[in-house]
C-alpha cells in the first residue's frame, strides 16, 4: 500500500464550479499536510500548509485535515481557468522526507 | 525571491554516457533534494542534503550519486545513463530540518536517455 494515496484524474469541470481534491495516507504519525500546485513544464509550488487536524482558507482555496480518518482535502471555489494544473499532495513526520501523492491534473473549462 | 535554477530544462543522452544536472539556490537554504516525476508514479526523492558534503539516500538512489562541494549547489550525477532513467528531474531546497518546511523547486530537466 503506498504511504499517500491521490486519484490521477484527469478531473475536468467549467470555470464557477467547486473544485474537490483527495487524498488518503497511512501513517498515523504523519503531522504536516501540504498541497502543491504544479502548472505544465514547471516545479511545484507550495499551495497551502496545514498541521495536525481542521481547515485552513486562503482565498478561494481551503485545505481540510481529517486525522481520524487520513484524509486530505483541497476545495476550490470558484474555479478559473488559471487554476488548470496538477495538484500535489504532501505530508511527511518527523523525518527530513515529504511523501508526495501521484497528483490529479484539473482541467478548468471557460 | 527564492530561486532554484537547474542547468538544462531538455537534455537528451545516450546509453551509457556520465550525465550531469545541476542544481543551484539562492536563499542560504541548508537542506537540498533530488526528485524525479514520472507518470502515475509521482514525485520520488533519489537523494537530499542537509549540509556540504553531506548526502543521505532517498527512496530510489540506484543508479544515482549526488556532490555538494558548495552550500549552494547540488549536482545528481547518473555514472552511467539506462532508458529507464528517462524522466523529469526536479530539485528542491528549503530551511534548515525539519524538511516540512516549504521546500521551493526548480522548473525541472526532462531527460530523455536513447
């Protein structure tokens, strides 16, 4: 079983819908929550940043911790067609090494 | 602005020849790793450093090795490049450990090894 679990998608909705990212992980230790996004032929870039448990919002975007259940979610409200990408999944413990997910590409349509 | 240059963003080999990508930070960042992204597979760490001349092992470092001469730079070294090394190539680099700090990334180099 791998440590970060993400569908790959392709996920394709029209510009104004809500957006809904997942991903499940495996080691009750894991603390820090990230997702990153990715646009075409470029590096990842740190989205949102959670620790342990709950919500955080930034803009349109909000970043959902469930520890109970080892699920990670990215909501996007109001999405844009600049908000095509792919998005990443991150966690990692106490160790030096983040655990990445596969990342699901989000095609958003005018 | 953080900034990760890598050398090439297209580099295109043959098997069996030494390749060199290189990687360089300008933020003082103490903590540098080698990623590579494949399809379906995602975003795998062949080797990281926390610290000049230091390197520890990440989940697939066959076939690799790394140097870190200078704070700044982190060069992956493939001794002898095989087809199955064909993939992107994405250096990252952030604070001093824990590394769940934000680790900031180059644009990648997409190897492609004949």
């Amino acid at each position: 079983q791998k440590e970060v679990e993400q569908d790959p998608g392709p996920l394709s909705v029209p510009e104004g819908a809500i957006v809904s990212l997942n991903c499940t992980y495996s080691n009750s230790a894991f603390q820090y929550f990230m997702w990153y996004r990715q646009y075409s032929r470029k590096g990842p870039e740190l989205l949102m940043y959670t620790y342990s448990s709950g919500n955080k919002e930034d803009g349109r975007f909000t970043a959902q911790v469930d520890k109970s259940s080892k699920y990670i979610s990215l909501f996007i409200r109001d999405s844009q067609p600049s908000d095509s990408a792919t998005y990443l999944c991150a966690t990692g413990g106490n160790t030096d090494k983040l655990i990445f997910g596969t990342g699901t590409r989000l095609q958003v349509f005018p | 602005d953080v900034k990760v240059t890598q050398s090439s963003r297209y580099l295109v080999k043959r098997t069996g020849e030494k390749v060199f990508l290189e990687c360089v930070q300008d933020m003082d960042h103490e903590n540098m790793f080698w990623y590579r992204q494949d399809p379906g597979l995602g975003l795998r760490l062949i080797y990281f450093s926390y610290d000049v001349k230091m390197k520890e092992k990440g989940d697939i470092p066959e076939g690799y090795s790394v140097s870190r001469e200078k704070k700044e730079r982190f060069s992956l070294i493939l001794e002898s490049a095989s087809t199955n090394q064909t993939s992107m190539y994405l250096c990252a680099s952030t604070w001093a450990r824990p590394s769940y700090n934000e680790q900031f990334f180059g644009p990648g180099t997409r190897l492609t090894v004949l």
